[in-house]
C-alpha cells in the first residue's frame, strides 16, 4: 500500500490506494509539493478507498492551485474515486475525467 | 399515488401558534415581575409544541430557531440557569422574531432572515453553544411532495469523531435517487486546512417515495454534529425531468439569495373564526326547536278551521322567539373576546414605560366582554394610539408624579364593558391630564376656535379631535396628545361607534369609545323622504324636533341654520342631498333628525318617521357601487330596498362645505 508520493520535476502525486483521513497528512505534504511546481498531475488510479475528508482537501488543492496558476490535471482516477466525488458533488470541482478501470 | 398536502393544515397551525406565541409573551412578562417556575413550563410547552409544528409542516428555519429558544427554555426548566431581566427580554425579543416568521410563512416568502439569523445565534450563545453560518435559505413547502430538500451542514469535528459525510450520502443514495450540491463556501485556503475537520456543506435534493423519518434516520447519529434541515420538496414528482434541479446552478456561487419560492396566494388575513364549542351546540338546540316549531306549523295545512287559531298564534309566536334566539346565537359566532386586543398591551406598556423612563402599572377589566370580529380587528390600532399617548404625554415621569404629590408608579386602565346594547371601552390614566391653557393656545394659532373664552372644558377637549390640530409639529408638551386623534376618531366613526374624553387635570383623563355589538345588523329609525325609505342609525341620533319656520335662519351662501340647545347646527334637506324630489319644502310639514356624527351635529329634514326597527346591512358597494351620503341598504318587510344613512360621512361633507 503505497503512500503518497510527488515527483518534483512534473509536480505529479500519485494518491494511496487508502484515501483516507488517518493518511491525509501525507498527501497533504505531497500535494503541497505538487503546487510550487508549473504544473501539477494527479494519479488517483490507485485509489481504492477514499473519504470526504480526503475529497475535501482535493477541492481545496484545486482551488489553491487555480489561484497560484497551476495547472492541475488528472493521470487517472478510480472508479471509487469517481463514486465518491458524484457523491458528494465534488466531480466539477474536481475536475475528474471518467473513470478508468482499476 | 395519492398525496397529502400538508399546505390545508397550515392555517390551522399559524392560529394555534399565534395563540402560543401570545400566552408565551404573557408568561413572560409575568416571569418578569417575578412569576412562579409554572410560568417557565407553560413557556416551554408553548415553544415545543410550535417548533413541533414548524418541523411537521415544513419550516425548518423555524424549527431551527425554535429549537434554540427551547434549548435555553430547557436550562430554566430545570433551574441550570437563573432567569434575569436579560434572559427574558431575550425570549421576548425572540416571540417578536417568531411572529415575524409566521407573517412570513402567510406570505409565502423565505422565514429566515438576517435579523432572524442574529438572534437565533444570539439564542445559542446563551447556552453556550455556537453555530455554523445560517443553513441554506429554506423554501417553503406548500405541496404535496414525492421528496426532500435536505439542508446539511456538518460541524468541523464529525470528521474526526468518526462520521463521514460521504457514508451518510451513501445511505441517504439508497433511500431514492439524490443529487447533491456542495458548498464549498466554507472551505479555507490550502494551508489553513486541517484534512480532519470538516468544512463542506451539502444541499441534497432526494426524489422519491421516502418516509421523513427515513431520511432522518440516516442523520439520526450526527443530530448533534451537524445543522439539518429536511423539508419536503415543492411540488416534486419523481419523473418530472424538467424541474431545474439544484446541480444547473454554478457550484462554487454561494447561495445567500433566496430560491423562488412557489408561492399560493396565500392572504394573511385569515378568513376564519374559531368558534367556542358551546356556542354551536347551543345553533344546532336552535335550529332542532325551529325544526320542531316548523312541523308543527306544518300540520296547519293539512286542515285548518277558525278553532285551531290560538295554536297557530302560539305557534307563530314560538317562530318568532327561536328566529330571535337562533339570530342572536348567529350573530354570537363572530363576537370574539376583546381580550385578544388587549393581550398585546401588557407588552407594549412594558417596553414604553422602559424607554421612557416611566412605572407604569396596567389594569385590564372585562377583557371577556365580546365584540364583533371585523369591530376587533379594526379598533386596535386606535386603542394602541390611546395607550401610547397616555403613556407618552398622559402619565408623568416618577419624579413629576412625586412633585405632584402622587405614587411613582402611574396607572393605566383598560375596560371593556356591555352598556346599553353597546360595547364601551374606556382608557384610563391617572397622569397630568390635558393642558387647557396649551390646547386653547394651539387651537388659536391654528385657526380652529376664534377664542378661547367661554368655552367649557368638554368643548376644549373636543378640540384634539379636530383634523386640523393634528398636523404641527410636535413641540409642546401637549401635542402628542392631538397627533393623530382625527384618525382615531374617524376610525371609531367609521365603526359606528363615538369616542369621547373626561379630563381632570392634575388627575387623568379618560377616553371612552362606544362601540356598536355588530355591523351586520343596525338599529335604525325609518325615514321617509320623497317616497323612499331611508334608514337612520339610532346610534347616531340625538333627538327629533319639529321646527317652525321662525326658528330657521339662512345664512349667505344659501345655508340653513336652527337653534338646538345653545347651538346653531346646520339643517340638511335629506331630498336634495339624495336627489329625490316630491318631498316637503316648508319646515313646519316635515321633521328635523337632529345626529351626531363625525364632524359634529347635523339636522337632516325628513318627511316623515315611520318607526323603529332592526336592519340587516347588506353592503352597497359589493353590490353596486360606493354612494356618497349612503353606507349600505337593507331590505324591509314588504320587500323594497331601504337605504341606510352614513351619519359620519354626510355631516363630514356639511363640515367640510361650512368650512370651504
């Protein structure tokens, strides 16, 4: 199960497979790495479990890195992602292309 | 599938808690003179029982703020907290609140508004509790609906307590199809955020055949962490595509403007009366007698010879008796207890005599004594004018009272009473009385008198009725009482009632207002003019003389005056005023019907008197058309239309003729 991780040259974040708020810390870290780069790239592919508090602080990145100028775009995102974000109504905030397979 | 709107109850559940509202304000203002703890649990019952109302017919803002009120009502109830003047004002302040919301609510419009807001945070701060930014405005709901509008905002903390949004979406997905709208307006900036608090809001739209107690059921562990509102959906059909729902609207646009509202056109003055149960079994006792009278008359016809006439007399008489009986009970529905007007004063006194820095102890008598609906709905505002006056400019400040010898405290009395078929309402002050000398000296300057000298205390006291001593500015220390007077009187008048005042100064004045039972049925005394039949309210008339010629002195400009006890009052000639010709010209082959009416005495030339008798009003105007000079018709026994007089109306023209 693999923590958050940014890759500084592309500002990408691959997300955990348990998104969650007990590992949020983390991705916080990460994506706050994620906005001092031009552009950003989420890989929420991975995901397998997600919670409010985890699409929360992805509403709030996106806005931040609209604000800053940052790109953002997504590598993927899972299905449990997806259901997740249709939940709660977060998919245009969000900005989530379709869900691909996991 | 059947649907039950909710929306035919609401009537029903506004009165109900108007009336609530009005024992809670009066408990409270007992609780402020230092009331028993039976006071604080009618309070209670009275808040609960409204904010259980508001929840079941759809008006979650009231609730909510219901709901807050109750919480700190709680903390009396069990003496967690010790009530002081502030506690109370602020329950005060919040009846006041409430009662704006139902208005609200009457009128279809949004019941939540800033003031509302502040208050109900005000509410909550006192229990030491803070809220979240005021939920989403709340629609009303009016109809039936296939769903639910869910407000739900959780608290910073559910996060971290274990609950999560999202789970409860889940659950709430599988009780129908749910749209859901984030607020994101909450949020803070990236590095303001902790991950494990909470600071989205939703507004779910769920469509479907779903119970309340279902959707609640889903919140039913975050009661505490959240604000939630569940109201049904207007309107709503389960496949009804074109319903713009709430995910068209931009997202991130903060919601602070209310949604359109559907809207019935709701009036706010409710057509109803509540009528005591007594009162109906004792219609249908009548209507089972009138039964009985009928089918014994009924045998009459059958065979009927010169012997059985004494029966028929009895039986006749026994008709006219229950036909009375059953008029008066009739009649009996619309009169409702004056004590719903005079409930709204032991507050108002309060709050009056606070800012302005005076005691002010009220009495109410016969608050039972019953009046016409329409009468009650129409006389509060002049008795508000009367109390506010009489505590303004009437009862002096406690240290002017000291100087005059008298307690601190000043009386103000109200009472209602039944005197002579009429309703007699009297408004009493032990205060300075009225200002002679300052009436007299403004009435000069304003044209009305052409000197004070000779003129008795009656007459002086007369003039703050006068229209034009109303309209200066208020500087002196008498004029608050002539400001809007005029009015007053004109809406007693215009009830068919009189007001007059007694005022001793040094001691009080009072004001009494007569007011008729009814304005269904007048007494009147039957004219003759031209032929027709005209009708005189008995209410108004003062005398009936025959004049000579000699006692008649015309004045230039065509007018005609005559002597009545130390005054010349003008004579109108009821045929020229109505136009109808063929009447008698000399004064000695008519009558003079001297009235009292709004402008003051009048003598209308008649024909003839026929006689006394009770008129049923029916209104012109909803049947024909406004005729100056006439307030309504009636019909007499033989069939023909009588018109009835409007006394006010025709010696106002006189006045205002005399004056031009």
């Amino acid at each position: 199960m693999g923590k958050a991780k940014t890759d500084k040259a592309d500002g990408r974040v691959t997300l955990p497979a348990d998104c969650r708020i007990a590992d949020l810390p983390a991705v916080k870290d990460a994506l706050r790495a994620a906005l001092t780069a031009p552009a950003a790239t989420l890989d929420g592919g991975a995901v397998e479990r997600v919670d409010t508090a985890a699409l929360q602080l992805l509403a709030v990145f996106r806005r931040e890195a609209a604000a800053r100028g940052v790109a953002v775009a997504w590598a993927g995102a899972s299905a449990a992602l997806h259901d997740g974000a249709a939940r709660l109504g977060l998919v245009q905030t969000l900005e989530l292309p379709a869900a691909t397979p996991a | 599938m059947s649907t039950v709107s909710l929306a035919q109850f609401h009537q029903t559940f506004f009165d109900e808690s108007h009336e609530g509202l009005d024992a809670m304000e009066t408990a409270l203002l007992a609780l402020d003179g230092g009331g028993d703890k039976e006071l604080v649990h009618g309070i209670f019952r009275a808040a609960h029982s409204i904010k259980g109302g508001a929840a079941t017919f759809g008006f979650p803002d009231m609730a909510a703020f219901t709901h807050e009120a109750e919480s700190l009502l709680d903390e009396l109830r069990d003496g967690r907290r010790a009530i002081d003047a502030g506690i109370v004002e602020l329950l005060l302040r919040s009846v006041d609140c409430l009662r704006g919301m139902f208005a609200r609510a009457q009128s279809g419009q949004p019941l939540a508004d800033a003031a509302s807001e502040a208050l109900r945070h005000e509410l909550a701060a006192a229990v030491g509790r803070s809220l979240a930014p005021a939920a989403a405005p709340a629609r009303r709901a009016d109809d039936a609906s296939t769903g639910w509008a869910i407000s739900f905002r959780p608290h910073k903390g559910m996060l971290a307590g274990g609950n999560d949004p999202l789970r409860l979406l889940r659950e709430l997905a599988e009780l129908g199809e749910l749209k859901a709208e984030a607020e994101l307006d909450r949020l803070p900036g990236f590095e303001a955020l902790d991950p494990s608090e909470c600071h989205l809001g939703w507004r779910l739209e769920l469509r479907g055949d779903v119970a309340r107690a279902a959707v609640k059921g889903v919140f039913d562990w975050v009661e505490d962490e959240c604000d939630l509102s569940i109201e049904p959906l207007p309107g709503a059909e389960v496949h009804n595509a074109h319903v713009p729902v709430a995910a068209a609207e931009p997202v991130a646009a903060q919601s602070s403007a209310p949604k359109a509202v559907p809207r019935e056109a709701a009036s706010a003055e409710s057509g109803s009366v509540r009528v005591a149960i007594d009162k109906i079994d004792s219609l249908i006792d009548l209507v089972g007698e009138l039964v009985i009278t009928q089918s014994m008359l009924d045998t009459f016809r059958e065979d009927f010879d010169a012997s059985r006439l004494e029966m028929l007399q009895q039986g006749l008489a026994q008709l006219a008796r229950h036909t009375r009986l059953l008029q008066e009970s009739v009649m009996g529905i619309r009169m409702l207890p004056i004590a719903s007007v005079f409930n709204r004063f032991p507050r108002m006194v309060r709050d009056l005599g606070q800012k302005l820095g005076k005691q002010v102890k009220l009495e109410l008598v016969g608050e039972q004594t019953e009046l016409d609906k329409t009468v009650l709905e129409k006389i509060g505002d002049p008795l508000v004018h009367l109390v506010r006056n009489a505590i303004d400019h009437g009862l002096e400040t406690p240290d002017r009272r000291r100087a005059a010898g008298k307690g601190d405290v000043g009386t103000l009395r109200l009472e209602a009473s039944h005197r002579n078929g009429s309703i007699v309402v009297e408004i009493s002050d032990d205060g300075a009385g009225l200002n002679r000398e300052a009436i007299v000296a403004k009435a000069l300057q304003r044209g009305l008198i052409a000197s004070g000298d000779g003129l008795t205390d009656d007459a002086v006291a007369d003039l703050i009725f006068q229209p034009g001593f109303s309209t200066a500015a208020v500087t002196t220390d008498l004029s608050g009482r002539g400001v809007g007077m005029d009015v007053v009187r004109r809406n007693v008048v215009d009830l068919g009632g009189s007001i007059g005042i007694r005022s001793v100064a040094g001691k009080g004045s009072v004001f009494t207002i007569t007011l008729p039972l009814t304005l269904a049925i007048i007494d009147g005394l039957t004219a003759v003019v031209g032929g027709e039949h005209y009708i005189v309210p008995l209410a108004s008339i003062v005398e009936t003389v025959q004049l000579r010629d000699q006692q008649l002195r015309t004045v230039t400009g065509g007018g005609e005056l005559f002597h009545f006890r130390d005054a010349w009052l003008p004579v109108l000639r009821l045929q020229d005023a109505f136009g109808c010709g063929g009447g008698k010209r000399a004064i000695e082959q008519g009558l003079v019907i001297v009235v009292e009416g709004d402008g003051g005495r009048v003598g209308l030339f008649v024909d003839e008197l026929i006689g006394q008798q009770q008129a049923v009003v029916k209104s012109l105007e909803a049947n024909y058309r406004r005729v100056a000079g006439i307030s309504g018709a009636t019909i007499l026994a033989d069939g023909s239309v009588a018109l009835i007089v409007d006394v006010a109306g025709l010696s106002r023209r006189m006045t205002r003729r005399r004056a031009a």
